[in-house]
C-alpha cells in the first residue's frame, strides 16, 4: 500500500478572529505552502473542512472561494462537514486520493469562526452546536453538548468510580500544556482548586472542564510517497481509520466505549502495522476532560475505566509515560470546529519533526490523532510516523 506523507503544515492562532473566514484560511493554507516550498500552482487538488459556515456566516459555497484566495482556482475543490470531525474526513479523503494514484500534491485543511465576531452570542452557537446532534429525539428536549458529554462521563463514573478531581486533573495537563503553545486560544495554567470552584455547567462538568468557542484555521500538504523524498521535513501517514456509531445516544449499547473511535483505531493500527502500545503521545478530541478520558482509553492508550486514574497520575502529561495532548488540546488551544482535524495534523507532523520547542515530546516518532464529531457518532483517526 502506497503511504502518502504531510510535507507541509501551517495553522493560526486560535482564539477570535475578526478576519473573515477566506483571510483566516488564506493564512494558514499559505503557512503550510511554504513550509513545504511550494505554490498554490503546484497543487493538483483542495479538501477544505467546514461545519457550520452556513448557520454562522450565511456562507455554504466555500471551496471555490478557498481556493481563489490563495490562488488555486481551476483545481477540485471539495468541502467536507462532518461536525467536530469535520477536517479529519477531509484529510482522510485527501490521504486516500493521493495513496491511490488519484492526486500528488493536495492542500487540505479547515476553518471556522465560532466566536461573537460571528454575531451570534453563545446561547445561539450552542443551539448550532446542537444542530449535530439527532432531530428528534435530542434536539427536543433542549441536550446540547455540554449534557451529551455529561452523561457519557457520568456513567463512567458510574462504572469505574471516576472522579470530578480526576476530571479536572486533564483540564490542569492540557492548560499546563496550552502555556507552552503560542497559538493556543488560553495560555495561562490553573489548578484543579480552581476548576472545582468553578461553576456547573452540565454536571459533573465545571466551565473549565469545557473547551471554549474558538476561531481559527489549519492547514497541511499532503504529497504521495514517490514525492515525499523530495520535500525537507516529510512525515509519513501510515494509517487512517474512519467509523460511525448508533444515533441517537439513547440507543448505543455502551455509553462509555465511544464505539465508534475503538473501531477507527484499530482501522488506524492494522494499516500501519502497530499497536497502541507503540504510539509515542496523542493527540484527542477533549471537548470536555470526561471526552479525554474516554478518548485515551478508545485509542488504547489507557486500560478501560483507568483513564482518570492515568491524568490523575501524571501519566498523560508531557512528561508521563502516555502523552496525550502536548497542543493543549481543545481544553486549552481551542476548537475552531471544521479546524479541529487538520490542527491535530500539524501537532502531530511539528511533534514528530521536533520543532515544538518547550512542549516537545521525547522520542516523538509515531504519533496519533483522534478526532470525534457529534454526540460520539464520527470518529477520524490517523497514525504519523517519522519516515525511515
């Protein structure tokens, strides 16, 4: 099987943006142009990822615009929206073109501005948020996302006695972690005194264990494996799982698993011919610290019901045995939602080059990323490793 690799990376800094959204991509499509030294001429194709642009901003038609902006027009361009996972999928699709001969060269990548520069305010972006969760059964009833992840969460606290300092031992990792990204949205640490005084927002969740609002944008170069030798900084993409799960929450056999990132992990394992165990840190989708737990227990880098115990233990910081994200994940760098994905791309690709200064893993050679959408029902996972 032909491996494609990512030679190029570039992202903003995430937090709010007044730029609008072709300005805020346009800066990082051509960040990852020129890390990997090359034009928008160069490119045979664009996959961009995009949620909730049409709710927010009253614009759908984006690929075309994309890619006249940094002048790519004439190339395919396709927009994905896959909710949280939005730019995973797109980057899953770009990885599979490119392996198959289709494409050489694809820019893909995501933007999204979620914040009141959108001139929505947060009761009204917590509705669109909601928008991705099932019409009738959940939307009714007034469950948004906050109350989605509470109830996973609360049964794993149910079922391996969890607990709410264990949550807030992951939001205290990733802003530790977050403080060392200058692009991240929150770059200051806290405490978990300060997380357990926080106000409730959907029990057993806190406000700091919720991930924020953010604007931003993220893009990498995906090149095939015959051109990867040319480029200076080639990382090679060596798997890419890609699974569903029921819908609606009601009706999953087990709220705690996240069915459907176990089933794109091992998807993700068996292409690249490793186990969890080799993985040398992650990075996953912590909308919420119980997210995170569930997350790193889906991709097997913690035992089941023994996640909270491994953030409690220092295990999954920078300096434990099982980094998960080094970024500051969404808790502290934020999550532009269709910029989510390819943002754990580039972590991964830095990560591996070693180029992340204070906030480098040690011995960084594979890394992998999890990236979910919706009430746990999408989940993307990709598997990076140092090329040989």
């Amino acid at each position: 099987m032909a491996r494609a690799a990512v030679v190029g990376a570039g992202m903003t800094k995430f937090g709010v943006h007044d730029t609008p959204l072709q300005e805020l991509f346009g800066q990082a499509a051509f960040d990852a142009l020129d890390d990997a030294g090359v034009a928008a001429g160069d490119l045979d194709a664009l996959y961009l990822g995009n949620a909730m642009g049409g709710q927010t901003e009253n614009e759908t038609h984006l690929g075309p615009r994309m890619a006249s902006h940094i002048g790519a027009a004439g190339l395919p361009v396709q927009r994905f929206e896959d909710a949280c996972a939005t730019s995973a999928n797109a980057f899953k699709n770009a990885v599979q073109a490119v392996d198959a001969g289709v494409h050489d060269i694809v820019l893909v990548g995501g933007v999204e501005r979620c914040t009141p520069e959108t001139g929505k305010d947060t009761p009204e972006m917590t509705r669109i948020f909601a928008s991705a969760s099932h019409r009738q059964y959940e939307q009714p009833t007034g469950l948004t996302f906050p109350g989605v992840f509470a109830l996973l969460t609360k049964r794993h606290m149910h079922e391996y006695g969890t607990t709410e300092t264990q949550l807030a031992e992951v939001a205290v990792k990733n802003h530790a972690h977050g403080r060392l990204n200058p692009r991240a949205h929150f770059g200051k640490e806290t405490t978990v005194e300060a997380v357990l005084e926080g106000p409730v927002v959907a029990d057993p969740f806190r406000l700091m264990d919720c991930c924020p609002f953010s604007d931003g944008a993220s893009a990498v170069i995906v090149a095939s494996e015959d051109l990867a030798d040319s480029f200076g900084a080639p990382v090679d993409v060596t798997g890419v799982g890609h699974a569903t799960d029921v819908v609606p929450l009601g009706d999953k056999r087990d709220l705690t698993a996240t069915q459907a990132a176990r089933d794109a992990a091992r998807q993700a394992y068996d292409q690249a011919d490793i186990t969890a165990d080799e993985a040398d840190f992650a990075e996953v989708h912590d909308c919420f610290t119980g997210a995170e737990i569930l997350a790193s227990e889906a991709i097997g880098f913690a035992p089941d019901g023994e996640g909270g115990r491994y953030a409690a233990a220092g295990r999954t910081s920078l300096e434990g045995d099982r980094p998960i994200n080094p970024s500051g994940g969404l808790k502290a760098k934020g999550h532009p939602i269709g910029a989510t994905g390819t943002a754990q791309i580039v972590e991964l690709a830095e990560q591996i080059r070693g180029t992340v200064g204070e906030r480098q893993v040690a011995d960084a050679d594979i890394g992998v990323a999890h990236n979910l959408g919706g009430d746990a029902a999408t989940t993307v996972v990709s598997v990076l490793e140092a090329r040989p």
